[in-house]
C-alpha cells in the first residue's frame, strides 16, 4: 500500500507543471510553423505571467471567504481543463486568424493561456492537498513535480525535433545579355521528426489524464489506508513524528506536515544556518529572488530563439530540452547537497548571470553570433543555456529553505518576490523583442555573416 500511495503522489504532482514544460521544449519545431517565428517565446512569457490571475483569486477566496472554496473541487476542475487544453492543442495549434492585418496564432495563445492558468493555480492548490497526507507523501509529490519538466525533456529528445538541412532550389529562369540561365538557391529545409507536435501534444494529455486518475484515486483511498502505509514503510517514523492530521495541535500556524518534519530532523542535526538575518542580508536575499526569477522566467526565455537558432534548430532543441532536464537535477542537488552560505549562494548567482549574459550576447549578435557556423559555438551556447538554468535553479530552491525555516510570513514575501522578477522581467522583453525588434531574426541557410 505505501508504494501505491507514493506512486499515485508523483503521477499527481506531474500534472503541476507538466503542460508548460512541455510547450517550452516543445518550441523549436513550433516556432517554424507558427507565423511569430522568433518572437514567439516572448508572447508565452507574457501569457504565463497572465495566468497568475488563478492563483491570485483562489489566494484572494482563502482570505475574503475562508472554507468557501472547495479545494477539491478546484483541482478536479483545473485538471480537467488541462486534459481538454492539451486535446484542443493537438488539433488546432496551428491555427491562424488575421488581428491588425496579420496572421497571429490566437488559437495557441488562447490555449496556452488556459494551459499556464491550470499549472500556475497548482502551485496554490496542489500543495495544501498533499500537507492533509503523512509528511513523506509530500517528499515524494515534489519529486513528481520536477519530474514534470524531466519527462517532456526526454520525449522531446526523443522526438528530435528541430533537424534542419540546406539544399539546393532552382529559382526562375533569368536572361541577360549572354543568354538565359538558371538561379540557384539555398533553402532551409525542416527534416520531419521522429513524431510529429500532434503526437507530443497528446502524450501531453494522456500525462495530465494521469495526474488527473491519481489525484481521484488518493481522494477515494481512505484515511487509514495512508496510516497503514505510514507505519508499515517507517514505524518508527509513526511514532517519533506524529503529522497535523494525527495531532493538530502541531500546526497553529498553519504550517504543513513537510515543515514540521523540517522542524524536527533539524532539532536532531548540527544548525547550518542562522535564521536571524540582518536587514542587510535580507535585502540581498530578497534580491537574489528577485533577480534570479527575473532573468529565469522572463528576460532571458523570451531571446532563446534569438540566442540559438542562428546556430541551427539543433542548438535550438537541445538547450530547450537540456535545459528542461537540467530544472529538477538542479532541484535533486540541492537536496542532497545543500548549502546555505549566502556567499556561496551569491558567487553562484554571478555565474548564473555570466552564463546569461552571454546568452543574452548572443541573442544581441543574432542572426551573426560568435562561432556561428562552428561546432564548438553550438557546444557552448548550448551548455551555458543548461548551466545558466541549473545555477538559477539551485539559488531558488536554497533561498527557498533559507526563508522557509525563518518564517512563514518570509516565504509569502518570497512568493511576491518571485512573481515581482517574472513579470517585470517578461514585460520588459516583450516591447524590445515585438516592438523596438532590437533582435534581428535570420535564415540558418542564407544569412551571410562575416568570418
């Protein structure tokens, strides 16, 4: 019964982030198809940060009318429309109407709207589930969740998607003073992947169907079904660290299960940390969040393909799906190697942003990059894409304990923090990349670049 239960945690925390994950890594066989070509990162970096409005007003119900809102039914609501999203996005991604006198993928973003609103308002819903379950459910449910970001990363190397060739194209024929003759041209050509986005996007929702039939059977498992599992898996554990449910006297604050067992096995460990931080080393805490949020979820995803598509679309999807795959190693790391040295953590995040910088270079020197025609510039962009995300990855989930065992009140301002930097990071790029254009898109074939 104890595996049962932590099988069915993890097939449900996939479902938290798994549609968006997917979209990202997804992008560079889209981004060929779908008339925004190159800009269309920064539309889904804006659309994601709309999105927040469903955690905003389930936030929002919890406070103005508390007990009103049924968690439940919340979470079989937003699954749900995640398995219609996914369905709807295998058939009509490729939809095009004219707004403002040019073709625009409403369909994709209305959809991918919807897909952002299902993840976002999981962050809100997911977790408050998961604390009525023994403490080491909740272990097991985060492991589901970065494996959201694992899993489409592997189908999507698996898809291959991306492969591009030049060929030769006979254009028409030309007269001149010496005779007629025939123009020969470059052409980029898209080799078809291993399967097509259809077949991607529907995995997409047979996942979230998943999420969706685990969270109904651990709704229908009864109550001494996750006791049994408990003290058959870790007796020891039943009787030593007693979870809110058992005794609610251990949760005045609110607090969920997983914290309190922080709590505890801390008590029994040497203190790493002092939690009784300067105003000083709170402001730089702070910033971190802000800053490493900022370049994460906005500034620097909204010029991946300007940053890697001059190197040809392999470059393009290996940095997405690496990337993808990178996201929850990092998480796994910081797990198993933690270290909560603020000079530690902010000589990393130097070396997050150099590694973004010289993303970010790139996407400036498009569509005639460093090392643009060498193998050695597609090593290297390609890697600092996964350094940069794994560097920023780990900051995040430390900062993240750092102001967890502080107070709760911390971890909510580190929440605000977090989507502060997001949005002010997507807001920003998205009138630099669709308005000004100060990136300049290019043909992998026919952009002529100097050596």
């Amino acid at each position: 019964m104890a595996l049962l239960v932590h099988l069915l945690a993890a097939a449900f925390g996939m479902g938290s982030w798994m549609a968006v994950n997917g979209l990202w890594v997804e992008l560079p066989l889209i981004v060929n198809t779908l008339p925004e070509g190159w800009d269309l990162p920064s539309y889904l970096t804006v659309i994601i940060q709309l999105a927040n409005v469903g955690p905003l007003l389930v936030t929002l119900m919890h406070k103005l009318r508390p007990g009103y809102l049924r968690e439940a039914a919340v979470i079989y609501a937003i699954l749900a429309i995640g398995v219609l999203a996914c369905v709807l996005l295998a058939f009509f991604w490729r939809v095009t109407t004219v707004v403002g006198g040019a073709p625009h993928s409403t369909a994709f973003f209305i959809i991918t709207f919807f897909l952002s609103l299902v993840d976002c308002t999981s962050s809100v819903t997911f977790l408050p589930f998961m604390s009525g379950l023994p403490a080491k459910y909740i272990t097991t449910y985060f492991i589901g969740e970065g494996l959201s970001g694992f899993v489409p990363g592997l189908v999507a190397l698996a898809q291959g998607v991306g492969m591009a060739s030049c060929v030769n194209t006979t254009g028409n024929a030309t007269q001149n003073l010496t005779g007629g003759g025939e123009e020969w041209t470059l052409q980029t050509q898209y080799l078809p992947p291993n399967f097509s986005p259809e077949v991607f996007f529907s995995f997409l929702a047979a996942m979230m169907c998943v999420s969706l039939a685990a969270f109904i059977a651990l709704k229908r498992l009864p109550r001494v079904s996750f006791d049994l599992a408990a003290d058959t898996l870790v007796p020891e554990l039943s009787a030593s660290a007693p979870t809110g449910l058992d005794n609610p006297g251990l949760e005045p604050d609110g607090g969920s299960p997983l914290q309190h067992q922080t709590k505890e096995k801390n008590r029994n460990q040497p203190v790493v940390a002092n939690s009784n931080f300067s105003v000083y080393e709170l402001g730089f805490i702070y910033f971190l969040v802000v800053w490493v949020n900022m370049a994460a979820n906005g500034l620097l995803p909204s010029v991946q393909t300007y940053s890697c598509m001059p190197y040809g679309n392999l470059a393009y999807h290996l940095s997405a799906a690496l990337s993808s795959v990178a996201n929850p190693v990092a998480c796994i790391v910081a797990m198993f190697f933690p270290n909560r040295s603020l000079l530690f953590l902010g000589v990393l995040g130097v070396l997050g942003t150099a590694f973004g910088s010289y993303n970010m270079a790139m996407a400036a020197l498009s569509p005639c990059p460093l090392l643009q025609s060498s193998p050695v510039g597609l090593a290297i962009i390609v890697l600092s894409w996964v350094f940069f995300t794994g560097a920023f990855c780990y900051v995040k989930v430390m900062v993240g304990v750092i102001l967890r065992d502080k107070s709760h009140s911390a971890l909510v301002w580190c929440g605000a923090a977090s989507q502060l930097g997001s949005l002010v990071g997507s807001v920003t790029m998205f009138p630099l990349v669709n308005t000004y254009k100060l990136f300049k898109s290019g043909d992998f074939c026919n952009t002529k670049c100097p050596l």
